[in-house]
C-alpha cells in the first residue's frame, strides 16, 4: 500500500532527535496507573509512552502492576507503592512528593486502571496540591478524570499543562451530566472553565481549548477495543514528557494513534486489533510521520 499524505502541521510537532544527547534529554514521565484488577492498563501506558521517544519513564505500581510491567517493559522504572485491597491509598500521596524530588520529572500520567482508591478525597487532594505547586505537565485519564477535574474548577491559578481525555461516558462524569445538546459546545465549555485541553475520544475525536478546536482524520473502528485508550493516554503523556504543549501533544497523539490502527488493521482487519497491536506498531506510525 503506498505511503499515505499527513498535513505538515502534524509532520512538523514530532519531537526531534539530534546526534549528541542522552535518555535525559527526552524527558523523565511519571506514570501512576494500574490496580489489582485492571494491570494490563498501565503496561500498555508505560509500553506506549517509552515507543514515543521519551528517555525513562517511572511508574509508581501496586505490587501486581509493578509485577506485571517488570515482565512486560522492563524498560520502566518501577516505584512499589501502599496500597489496600490492591489498589493505591492515599499513602502513595508521599512515594509521589518523594520521586518528583528525586528524579527530574518533565510530565505525569495519571488514571488507567487505579480503580477505586481507598481515601480518595484525601489522595485526589494530596494529589492535585502537588501538582498545582511545581506546574508540570499532567495527562489525566479513565477513573482519575472526574476527581481532577472538578479541583480544578475550584483553583483560580491553573499554570499547569493539562490534557484530559475521556470517551463520551466518561465526559458525562467528568462535568456532572446525563446528556449533551452540543458535544463540540460542551467540549468547549468544559475546556474552557479550567483552561485545559481536552480530547473527546469517539469515531472522529477532537481536541479542544479554550482558544482552539481540532478534529482528527485517522482512525477507524478498530480502535473500539478494549485497551485503546490507554495507549493513547501513554502516547500523550509521551510527547508533554517531550517538551511538547497540551493542546500540541494531544492533536500529534491523537492523529498517530488513528494512523496506527490505519496501518495495523490494512493488515489485521478491523475486528482483530488489540491494543498491544497498536503498541508494537507506534514505531511504523512514528516513521510513517517522520
């Protein structure tokens, strides 16, 4: 199949390499992601996030995920952290203040697959205090979105470069609703009461701000698998670690995360996609872009 035409605005925000550099030059990503039950979330984030280029991703892991990740990625630095009944705790709140102190973290992604988490007030408190002092890059996905977003609403400083990303059942929690009129008006609206970028994942996602809106043109409908969006939320993560802006970030990966399932499913189909699948194949997206 001959190569396919990609707008030179997506072509020009891939992050470049250069000759003389090291794994710090391409940033540090903190993941904190998985649980008990859902521990394939966060491999496939971390997987995702270190095929984009960036130079060392740590994650803080319960002890199943850590488990999971070191056998799938050892790439990854692995964090254990508290937990109860196989999820994190607000206890984890101190093993996060103590490797943004340690290591120099450029970007977090938070949210596939935590779960419930015991205390969440206190954590998701903890948390956002955190994050709003030192203004780093945040991706904010799955059971994290809803928490995160509505502290937001409530601080009035927001310097913090945020991506949200949920599919539409998601969005509903995430605002506080049950239907939607307009899904590109409250989109917009919801982005701009916290000044942040949101991507709204469906068959054509889009990404917003609170100063500009754009629509994808890859992707098809094998990415309704499960997993999928997980690596999207690593593929972002990615490139804010990179040094790339929320709203720049956000549209790079969505529209490499369409292009791969193009490429896998010209091979696979469109039934047959899994998630790994989309893994193994950022590197031909990324070449394909390049």
């Amino acid at each position: 199949m001959s190569k396919r035409h990609h707008p030179a605005e997506i072509k020009q925000l891939l992050p470049k390499r250069v000759d003389i550099s090291h794994k710090g030059s391409y940033g540090h990503l903190l993941i904190i992601a998985g649980s008990e039950k859902y521990t394939g979330a966060a491999s496939l984030m971390v997987e995702a996030a270190l095929r984009t280029g960036v130079g060392i991703v740590y994650i803080i892991a319960t002890n199943s995920t850590a488990g999971v990740i070191r056998n799938r990625t050892p790439e990854a630095v692995v964090i254990e952290a508290p937990e109860t009944n196989g999820s994190y705790d607000k206890r984890v709140i101190g093993i996060i203040e103590n490797t943004l102190k340690e290591f120099k973290i450029s970007a977090i992604g938070i949210g596939p697959g935590i779960g419930s988490i015991k205390d969440s007030q206190a954590f998701y408190d903890g948390f956002i205090h955190i994050v709003n002092r030192i203004e780093i890059p945040l991706l904010v996905d799955a059971d994290a979105l809803e928490p995160i977003y509505q502290r937001m609403l409530k601080i009035s400083n927001k310097n913090n470069r945020v991506v949200f990303t949920p599919h539409p059942k998601e969005f509903l929690r995430m605002i506080n609703k049950t239907s939607l009129l307009n899904i590109k008006e409250a989109v917009t609206t919801a982005a701009k009461n916290i000044n942040q970028t949101i991507v709204y994942k469906s068959h054509a996602s889009i990404v917003v701000n609170s100063e500009s809106f754009w629509e994808t043109t890859t992707g098809n409908s094998a990415l309704a698998t499960a997993g999928s969006g997980d690596v999207l939320s690593g593929i972002i993560a990615g490139f804010l670690a990179q040094g790339l802006n929320d709203f720049n970030a956000a549209k790079l990966g969505v529209y490499l995360h369409g292009l791969i399932a193009e490429l896998v499913s010209d091979k696979l189909g469109l039934h047959s996609l899994l998630a790994r699948d989309l893994c193994d194949n950022i590197a031909k997206g990324i070449q394909e872009l390049g």
